[in-house]
C-alpha cells in the first residue's frame, strides 16, 4: 500500500507541474575532458521531470520548484553523472560539470576508453567487450577466450574445433576433457550444455589435424560467432548460486539486442573468410535485432575439401511493455556447422568425413516489475543440436572373422580382411530449460537484494545414433567389437535446482558488500526432483570489503557441480566376438569360423556429478592512475569423470562337433580380456596466484598499459582406482596370465603466463593500436609417485581379482609386480621464458567505417624446445605460426548520409 | 598527424621479419680425404700362416652414414686397404675375412669354422691438414653364426588394389652351418625403440617354435618359412606372395586373428598390441634367440617382456632412413649396421648376400652387420634363390 500512495503521489505532482510557476534555477556549463564545451548534453532533474539540453557553447539552464533533486547528466559515449541537488527559490544555483569519455566510436568498433581500475563486483572475473572482440578479429567465442589471462596465445580461426578452460591446466586427457566440460557456456542467461552430445566414436586415426567431435567435454566454441556479442563475461571465481551445473567456471555470453543500425562486416586471412551482416530496427519501444554471419574456414590451403562452413543467424526481439513494467525478449538462433573432409586425391584410404551440425535455438525471457522493489524473471528455453557425423574409409584389418550377431549367442561368421566402411552418427541433442526467479530489493538497516528461484533443466538424445551395415563396421580392433546401435532407448537427464542469494550491502556500500547463496541440485533420470546421479547443497559466499575509497579485500567460498553427460552413462555397448572355431582355408567352402557373442553394456549406474569447492581471496588497490590487483585461489575438484574402472572378461570356447547343433558342444579353451568404464576416479587440486597491473591513459604516451599475470598449478590425481598393465603379464612362479594393477601415477602441471599489453587510443585520429607480448615464464609438468612401483594386486585370467595384503605386497612379489619407469620419466618438463609478439591496429577510414589489421608472431620466433621425458632426443617448436588477417567494416545508415 | 610516427618502427619490424637468410652449402669436395685401414691379427692364425701379425686379404667395408655409401677393398700383403677420394662424414668400418678349410686344418689341425672380424662404429672422418687418415684394427676371432635369417620381407605389398597390405611378412630362417639344428623352442621377437639397456632387448612381440627339442630340425643349407598368416595373400593382394605352404604362422589367439589349421602355429609368448605380429613396414629389428625361460626377466613399465642379449642368435635391423644410425636399437654385438632403406609398401625385401660355396652349400655372409651383410630384392622371394651368375 505504501508504494502505490507512493506513485500515487508522484503522479499528482506531476500533474501539478504543468500547474505551478517554478522559480527555483539551476545552471552551468558543461565541458569535456580537455574543457571544451560539449553540447546537446541532456540534463534532468530526475525526482521532477525537467529537463534541458546543453547549447552549442556547452550552457544549460532549468527552472524547477524548490527542493532535494537527483540531477543526471548523461552524453552519448560519456560516463553518466548523477549528483543531489537541493534547489532553492532565492539563489539560482550554478553547477559546472566535466564529462568524461566512457566510450567512442572507431568506424564501428565501440572503444572503451577507460576500464575501472577497482572492480565493482565481488568475484573474479573478466570482462570483454565487443569493441576489444572486434579489435581481435574474433571468429568465435574461442578467439575472445585469448584475453583471458593465463590463456596460452593461439592463432584465431576455425579449422580446429575449440574448447574453453578457466584456471586449471590439466596435461592428462581425462583431466582436460573434465575441464572443458565443467566449464559452462551460458548464451543469453540460457546454459549451453553439451551434456547430450552422443558423437561417440567418430574418429578414424589419431593424427591430430582430424575433425573431432565434442563428446564428454566442452561444446565446440566455434558454433558461437564473434561478431554478433555484446559482451563475454568471464568468472573464474565463485560464481552466483543462479548458476550450476559446473565446476571450472562460466563463460557468459551476452548477444547484441537492440541495436538501431546496419553494419557490414568482412574479415580475411588465409585460412578464413567471414562475411556479417547486423542491425537492428526500433518501432513503439520495440526492437527488432537481426544477425547474419557466414564463415569460411581452409584447414590446409593447398588441399581442397578440407574446411569449415558456418552459417549463423539470430533474431532478437525484444518489447518494453506497460511503461517498461514488463520487458519481454524472444531470441532465436540458428547455426548450421560444416565440418568437412573431401576426398582426396592419391588417399589409398579413400576417406571422407563431416561433422555437420544443425542448431536452433530458442530463448524467452521475461521480465516483470511487480513493484519498484519486486521483480519477476522467467525464462523458457529449447535448444536442439541434430549431429551427423559420417566417417567413410577403406577399413583393411589383419584378416579377420565378423559377425552380426546382436544378443549373446553363437553364429556362423566370415572372414574379411579389406572392406569400405560407412558410418553415421546422427545425435539429436535436446534440452529444454526453464528458471523462475523472484527478486525482492529490502532495506533491513541493511540493503538486501533477496533472489529465489528454480530451475529445471531436461536434456535428452534421440537420434537416430550410429547407423551402419553390422557386418562392415566402421574398425575392428581385436575381438572386442561393437554393433549398430539406436538413441531411442537412452533416458533424459534431468537437473532440477533450487537457489537462494541474498546480496547484502551497508548504506551507500561504504564498508562492505556480502553475497550469500544456497543452491540444491539434484541429478536424475527422467522425473525431475530425482536425484540417481546424485544431489548436492552448494554454499556460496562472496565478501568485498572496502578498505577506504582506494582499496578492497574480497574473500570468496564456493561450492559447484557437474552432472555427468549421457555419453558417460550411456556408452556404446561391448560385443566379445569370440572365435570358438576358426579354421582359414584359401578355399572358400572349406572355411569354417563359428563365433560366440556376449555383450557387456558398459553403463556405470553408480556415476555421480563431479564436485568442485572453490576458494579465493584477492586484494584490489588503486594508487592514482594505477589499479593493482592479486588474487590467489586454491580449487578441489571431486569425482571428476574417467574411464578408469576396470571389468575384467572371462568365457569359455567351445566345439561343436555336431554343428549347427549346438546341444553337444565342449569347453576346449578359455578366454580372457579386460575393457573400462566410466567412474568418478579423477581429483584435481588447482591453485594459483593472479595479478594484474593496469594504467589509466598516461599523459605523456597517450597509452594504457596493462601487465596480467597468471600463475596456475594443478595437480590431477585418480582416486579409488588403480593403473593396470596393459597385457597379461607370465611369471614363473606364478604360471599365471595375471594382470597386476598399481596406484596410479599422476601428473603436476605448472605455468606462469604474463600479457602485455600497451593500447594507444588516439579518439582524433579514430585509430587504436595493441601490441601484446606474452611471456611463458616457465610451463612445466612432472610426474609423482613414480616411487610407488608395488603392484596393490592383480586380475588372473578367470577375472578374479587379488589384493596383496600389506605385508605379501611388501614381501617378496615376483618382478612382474613391480613397475619400475626409466630414469627419462622422472624429468620435468619445462618449457622457459618463451615470447611472442602480436600487433592489432584499427583505424576509422570514414564514419562508421574501419579497417584493422593484426599480426600475430610478428618476429616469426619459433624457439625449438628439447623434450625431456623421451628417451631419445625430440623437440618441438613453440609458438604459433606468423600470421596475419584484415577486417573492414562498415555501417550501412553512415554510407549514404 | 605526429602520433604515426610512434607506429612506423613497427612496421619496419614486420618488414624486416619477413626476410630471412639462408646460407648456401659448399660442397665439401675441396675436402676429400684418404682413409688407409691397417687390419692386424694377434692370433696365433695369421702368426702361423704368414709369420707377421698383417692380415692380408681380408674384406674392408666402409660405409658413409650421412650418403648412405659403400666401399670396400681388400688387403694388400702389408695388410692396408686405401679408399680414397672419400667425402668427410661418419664412417662405420667392417672388416672381416674367412678362415678357409686348409688354413683351418693348417693351424689348428683340425676344421672348425671361424671368421676373424671387427667392426668401428659411426667413427668421424675428418683432417683439414693432411687429408689422410690412418686407422688401424685389430681383428677378433668369432664364430660365425649357425642359424640366420635369410630374408626377411616387412615391406609389405603395393596398393594392388588394397592399400596398406603387410599381412604377408615373412621371415625365412637358413641354416648356415654344415650341422643340423633344431628350431624347436627357439624364439623370434621384435625389439622396441628407445632402450639403452646393456644386457637386456625389450620386445613388443615374441613367438616361440613349438617341439619337444627335436621335432622340427632344420639341415645345413636348408630354410623355414614364418608367415604373418599362411595363407595365399596373391588372391587377396594380386602381385602379393603365397604363403599357404609357409612352415609356420604367428597365430595371435584371442585377438580376432585367422587360423589356417594345416599349419604349424608359433606359440605366443609376448604379444603387446594387434591383431598379428607385425613387423614394422618402416623401422624395426628382429632377432632370432634360444631363451631357457623368456618370462626370467619379467617385464618393463611399457609392458614390454625383457629378455636377455646374449641369448641372441641372428639379429637384423632396419630403417626406412639409412643414415639414422643413431636411432639404433641393437648393439654392434648383434647388428652393427642397418638394411633397408625402403619406403613402405613397395613389395621389397631385405636378403642376406651369398659369399661362397662350400661343400655345393651356399654359405651366407654373416659379418654381424647387416649394412653389409644383407642387400634389397624387388620382390620377395620364398627360399634362398641365389643366382651363380650374379654373385657378387
């Protein structure tokens, strides 16, 4: 009731203003930075609704009733000052104001001109936007994650599929893959997850410049394009408790929306071209935005068909209904991904390859203000993803036996040695996705932002899955093999949560700000509110405390969670082929191979989500034009996902000698192997130090320069499960086939990476120039408990399994129990002091118009690095190639003004 | 305006970086050089037979690791062999003469084959001043080897029409002593890159000859076949061999492998990966060994099984490059050079050279060096088919 008297109120005053003779005055002038008038600045008295615009000599001039007023002055591209006032009727009052440059225009590139030296929120984290995107000549996301520190420089393009990581640096594939899928990518407030991808399998060799697929990690950050954000948000620290269902951390995307131009954007280099067209139309306070984007990517110039297409589109709109009480935007988007590998010519192999993706995705989000104090957000989304992945090569195997048998029994099989092979792997990755959320702002002798809210998220695949003739499958490696198979039986997963957060701060956040949060998530199948995968409370604290105006602490506390993905708990299965007759002869009709199946499904019911606790504390200064900030961290990931559980395999093979009647069939042999599934074995302890040094625009230099510098170690370990030989190993004493298993060996990776960073921002000659040098200072890694050389016990060949109590383990145990590493495996690697040199340089031509330019590598430095842990001498060459690109781009409305 | 200037210097650095020099090789041959090899003899052999300790008569080769060359040139009565005109490089030096039946029986009364060889490994060759070199060897007596491989084909065949078709290695053992030998429990395995161990090879693969001591003799001048798979490959791989008649077959069990039944199957006694025992198309060595008990010496972290170098009979390595002689992986104790020099999938094969007859039996040279001892053959060929005509 007391707020509607309130607009009540101020309804009947506004009324009256056209009533009442106003006699109060206040007055000025307004100037830029360097004291020259600015005009056409607006200035309002906010609580009364008047206001005027500064003339061409930078003078203003408001009549108003006397009394406390807000007075707002804002500038197209200056920061906006607010300041109370109190007018009154005998003095007209006179207020001069300098306006300082937030942001400009080169051509199109918005520059920001200054970034706060003391940051304003209480996580870590890093903020770009899409000036410094356009600066870089970012293709996709991928590109912009480079100015994130601690990130290793790469050349920016599209022939590689990409993944993100935040603070950890993982040498171990299992690790790297769990922290790229912990790392959460969320586009316009929605999660992109790849929890549905099913691509399993799609590889054909090893070599490195193939197309991957994405399955168990990261999505390919290459869907997302460049051109079209607004802001990329990076947190590295503990992020709000709206947010799950991760564990590295968040790369929030925010998409441009309500743009009022058209601009054309074109962009080369050798390996890619991108062509962008955006813009947006306004009409009765709605927007309409649209984006298109198509990029064009050669992996290897001299060989055709062998690129990446993408063709992308979005449509934003967004409308401010009852007087902005409600703000509603829908946003769908649209990618089409080619990923492809022609034939080549003189490929013995014959090999063709795609992996073509068919996005759509749709966002609605909105939002209500209920009372000045009282918000309402909702948001309903569903993204699909249709994968198709084709592999289709010339499969030559030793010869060998085949079988199409899909249940366990036995069949008569045949033998093949060389045959083409056709494999797809169509994926529909599914989820949709809803949050509520209910916002309360309080003043409790405290100011209080009170969130509620609720998230459902269900994410499924029903493709078609992998499609092939069973008799011609797409690789046959030893007698474990695998079948055609459907997606249609796979149960969705569902993420149901439920998060609190009250953001508390004293009056005026003079001493400090605290964030307070409490998120439940439980993991399920199907039903939501189930929790097989498991359920987890997640506190979540942040503190800034303001040390005087010039200084702050902030504390951080975190816990967060990571669901496992479908492709973990719904793997392909297992066909044990085995060959219980195998007679080969050169004549056809006397060949003769009799095959049994078993099927082993490789699902591990028991995986649970992976568990992260975070903690930071980072101390910010600023000591006049100089912002200083150190941030240590010291992260624990829990339960991280790993095909490490070894299931050992035992059958017997028979004869039949009255064949194909089976009844009077014999054990003549036995066989025995091993295969893995997926657990929660993997831990990671990631610490590290961050610090950053930034400048305001010196005086002199007219340059900003600014120093990061990321120190990370992390150490991934597996827990609850043991390193096996590879084979069944012989002793003597033993007799045995015994597969001995040891405590793992793990790995310590550790880096410092320093940026610096010098811009020149000339805003009157409408250029910007970076020049970035990154230092490796050192990037090492080594092994630990090398020394651990005892077997914890074995496998023998009927697949039971021995543990060696302490003292047999400590005894006398035949050498085949011992594992002992060459003297080469104990070295740390460690690559030094390792610089490259990059320039960017953009530069209006006329308005609204620029070109830039950038070189990377610019002094061709390929410093050779000698390998250590090899045992012959290698080496490898650092840094990425010398390269360089150009982008021009214009605004449509500026060209024919 | 002014404000360029501070983006000038950098351009000139790009400009500047995008040239860069290369130097312009001169060819060393101003600076060739004369090797004069003095070969001497402590034994009481070359002491009995000519009253000095200069051996005359004996086989000098010399072989350039960089150009993949080689010489050779026999004593003269002061015992010196003289290559000249040689470009400075890495050398390896073989030497070795046969002991003939009548100057056996001259010294020792009695015949009992015997080479006197020695061999200097990837020695540098390289005087500014003098251009000549001298370098004298003292000669071993060794007892030449008894059963050897005689050929070995992993190059694999030509795409005909499969590409990348190896199932149809073979290794041919020969007996090259005048006594028949058994193969029974006689093991071949393969050795794995990247070891320095002194006394130990370790194997990726290793199959042992089935018998009970005496089941599958082998006469003097005679050959076994080991086929990757015995069966006829020519109808799968046109231009391929026929290896259906082969005398033994690596038959991996439980791996998804084929089993032609009629013939005899190697017993597995270390198989790391594949489906078959392959031998490299590229680069391997593989040695022929009499091990008592193969699993003695257990296994490496690799999962690699040890097994000890002085039970090696017959070792051969090969390389695609043959002038990577430091990527060896068998000691001049067993293998001192290396054959090859293929590209993959040629059809070729290595075999080991004829040296002379004795008794109408070829006897094969065996200098425990297979730069010398082995040459490359167009095709494979099943059986030591040496052409009198062509002896070299």
């Amino acid at each position: 009731m007391y707020y509607i008297k309130k607009i009540l109120l101020v309804l009947l005053f506004s009324i009256q203003i056209y009533a009442v003779n106003y006699s109060a005055v206040i007055k000025g002038k307004i100037v830029d930075e360097k004291g020259k008038p600015l005009a056409g600045a607006n200035i309002l008295l906010k609580n009364k609704s008047v206001g005027t615009v500064s003339d061409k000599d930078g003078y203003y001039y408001i009549k108003s009733r006397e009394g406390k007023d807000t007075l707002e002055i804002t500038f197209i591209g200056y920061k906006k000052i607010t300041e109370i006032v109190r007018l009154n009727n005998k003095f007209p009052m006179v207020k001069n104001y300098k306006m300082v440059l937030e942001y400009f225009q080169i051509g199109g590139i918005t520059v920001v001109a200054e970034k706060e030296l003391l940051q304003s929120y209480s996580e870590s984290k890093t903020i770009i936007n899409s000036g410094e995107i356009e600066h870089m000549q970012a293709s996709s996301l991928s590109d912009v994650m480079q100015l994130v520190p601690g990130q290793k420089f790469e050349n920016s393009g599209l022939q590689s599929k990409k993944q993100a990581s935040i603070r950890t640096k993982a040498s171990d594939n299992a690790a790297e893959k769990n922290v790229s899928f912990g790392t959460q990518i969320i586009l316009d407030g929605v999660p992109v997850s790849n929890n549905a991808n099913m691509q399993i399998d799609t590889r054909t060799t090893t070599s490195s410049g193939e197309l991957l697929t994405t399955e168990n990690s990261g999505i390919d950050l290459r869907q997302i394009p460049a051109d079209n954000i607004e802001e990329v948000e990076v947190i590295r620290g503990v992020p709000s408790s709206k947010y799950g269902d991760l564990t590295s951390g968040i790369v929030k995307v925010k998409t441009k929306s309500e743009r009022k131009y058209h601009r054309m954007k074109y962009k080369y280099n050798f390996k890619n071209q991108e062509i962008n067209f955006g813009g947006g139309f306004k009409f009765f306070k709605q927007h309409l935005n649209y984006n298109f984007n198509y990029a064009h990517s050669v992996r290897d110039i001299r060989v055709p068909d062998k690129n990446y297409s993408r063709v992308a589109g979005q449509l934003t709109f967004t409308n401010h209904l009852f007087k902005n009480k409600i703000r509603m935007s829908n946003k769908a988007y649209y990618t089409r991904s080619f990923d492809e590998h022609g034939l080549r010519e003189g490929d013995l192999m014959l090999t063709e390859k795609y992996n073509r993706d068919y996005i759509l995705r749709l966002i609605h989000n909105s939002k209500y203000i209920i009372t000045k104090n009282q918000k309402l957000d909702f948001t309903y989304s569903f993204f699909s993803n249709n994968q198709n992945s084709f592999v289709k090569r010339l499969v030559t195997v030793d010869n060998t036996y085949i079988t199409d048998m899909m249940t366990n029994g036995t069949k008569e099989g045949e033998y093949i040695q060389h045959y083409l092979s056709e494999l797809n792997v169509k994926g529909r990755a599914c989820n949709s996705y809803t949050n509520v959320e209910y916002t309360n702002f309080m003043e409790h002798f405290l100011d209080h932002k009170i969130s509620f809210g609720m998230t459902l998220k269900n994410e499924f695949n029903d493709g078609d899955g992998r499609i092939y003739d069973a008799n011609r499958p797409p690789r046959i490696n030893d007698n474990k093999r695998e079948r055609p198979r459907k997606y249609d039986d796979i149960p969705a997963l569902t993420t149901s949560s439920l998060y609190f957060e009250n953001r508390i701060q004293d009056k005026n956040k003079k001493y400090y700000q605290l964030n307070l949060g409490l998120r439940y998530d439980s993991y399920g199948q199907d039903n939501f509110f189930t929790n097989n995968h498991g359920k987890f409370f997640s506190p979540r604290i942040n503190l800034s405390l303001f040390l005087g105006e010039n200084a702050q602490l902030r504390i951080g506390y975190g816990e967060t969670s990571k669901s496992p993905s479908l492709s973990m708990l719904y793997p392909n299965k297992l066909y044990f082929d085995v060959d219980d007759i195998n007679e080969y002869n050169d004549v056809d009709s006397l060949r003769k191979v009799i095959v049994s199946t078993y099927v082993y499904d490789k699902r591990n019911s028991d995986l649970k989500a992976s568990k992260q606790i975070k903690r930071e504390i980072s101390l910010d200064q600023k000591i006049n034009n100089v912002g200083l900030s150190i941030t240590g961290y010291y992260n624990n990931t829990y339960n991280g996902f790993a095909s490490s559980k070894i299931i050992p395999i035992f059958q017997y093979k028979y004869d039949y000698p009255n064949w194909p009647d089976t009844s009077n069939k014999f054990i003549k042999d036995s066989v025995f192997t091993t295969f893995s599934i997926y657990e929660n074995s993997l831990s990671t302890i990631s610490k590290g130090l961050e610090m950053s040094i930034q400048t305001k625009k010196l005086k002199f230099f007219d340059m900003k320069l600014r120093v990061e510098a990321a120190y990370n170690n992390t150490y991934s370990y597996r827990k609850n499960t043991y390193e096996y030989a590879s084979i069944f190993r012989v002793d003597n004493t033993y007799g045995d086939n015994i597969k001995p298993f040891w405590n793992p060996i793990n790995m310590v990776s550790e880096d410092l990476i320093v940026n610096y960073n010098v811009d020149f921002m000339l805003k009157e000659l409408g250029a910007w120039v970076t020049i970035i040098a990154q230092q490796v200072v050192f990037e090492k890694d080594w092994y630990v408990n090398l020394d651990d050389s005892l077997a914890i016990g074995y496998i023998n060949d009927h697949g039971e399994t021995t543990i060696f109590s302490p003292s047999e383990r400590n005894g006398n145990i035949g050498s085949i129990f011992k594992r002992v590493k060459p003297s080469y495996v104990y070295e740390v690697e460690n690559r030094k002091n390792i610089w490259i040199f990059n320039l960017r340089v953009s530069k209006s031509i006329f308005k609204g118009s620029e070109v830039s330019f950038y070189v990377n590598n610019i002094f061709n430095s390929h410093p050779l690095y000698r390998r250590k842990r090899t045992p012959t001498e290698s080496y490898t060459k650092e840094n990425p190639d010398l390269y360089f690109g150009i982008e021009f781009s214009t605004k449509i409305n500026e060209l024919f003004k | 305006m002014k404000k360029n200037k501070k983006i000038i210097p950098l351009f000139f650095i790009i400009i500047v970086a995008f040239f860069s020099c290369e130097e312009d090789i001169i060819k060393p041959d101003s600076m060739r050089i004369t090797l004069r090899v003095e070969v001497i003899d402590t034994s009481i052999f070359t002491k009995t037979l000519s009253g000095d300790s200069l051996v005359s008569n004996a086989n000098v080769y010399i072989n350039s690791i960089s150009y993949s060359q080689q010489k050779e040139a026999l004593t003269d009565s002061n015992g010196v062999a003289v290559f000249e005109n040689l470009l400075p490089d890495n050398y390896s030096i073989t030497i070795s003469k046969n002991i003939s039946k009548e100057d056996a029986m001259k010294v020792n009364g009695n015949y009992v084959r015997w080479i006197m060889s020695n061999q200097i490994q990837d020695t540098m060759l390289f005087d500014i001043i003098d251009k000549e070199i001298e370098i004298r060897i003292i000669l071993k007596l060794i007892k030449p080897g008894t059963l050897i491989f005689s050929e070995i084909y992993y190059n694999g065949s030509p795409a005909n029409p499969i590409p990348y078709y190896f199932h149809d290695q073979f290794t041919e053992i020969y007996n090259n002593s005048s006594e028949t030998i058994y193969l029974d429990s006689l093991m071949i395995a393969d050795v794995d890159y990247g070891h320095k161990d002194e006394d130990v090879i370790h194997s990726i693969h290793s199959y042992m000859f089935p018998g009970d001591g005496t089941t599958y003799p082998i006469a003097p001048g005679e050959y076994v076949i080991v086929a990757q798979d015995a069966i006829n490959h020519s109808e799968i791989n046109p231009g391929s061999v026929d290896l259906h008649n082969a005398d033994f077959e690596y038959y991996v069990k439980d791996h998804g492998d084929v089993d032609n039944p009629d013939i005899t199957n190697m017993i597995q006694i270390q198989h790391k990966y594949g489906i078959d025992f392959l031998y490299s198309v590229m680069n391997d060595a593989i040695v022929l060994m009499k091990v008592k008990d193969p699993f003695a010496l257990g296994y490496d972290t690799f999962d690699c099984l040890l097994l000890p170098k002085s039970a090696v009979i017959d070792g051969v390595e090969y390389r695609e490059k043959l002038s990577e002689m430091d990527k060896k992986r068998l000691d001049a104790t067993i293998d001192g050079g290396i054959t090859g020099g293929l590209e993959m999938y040629q059809g070729k094969s290595i075999e080991r050279k004829f040296e002379r007859f004795e008794d109408d039996r070829a006897i094969l040279m065996d200098n425990n060096n297979s730069s010398i001892d082995f040459h490359v053959l167009d095709t494979a060929t099943i059986g030591y088919n040496y052409d009198v005509n062509k002896i070299e």
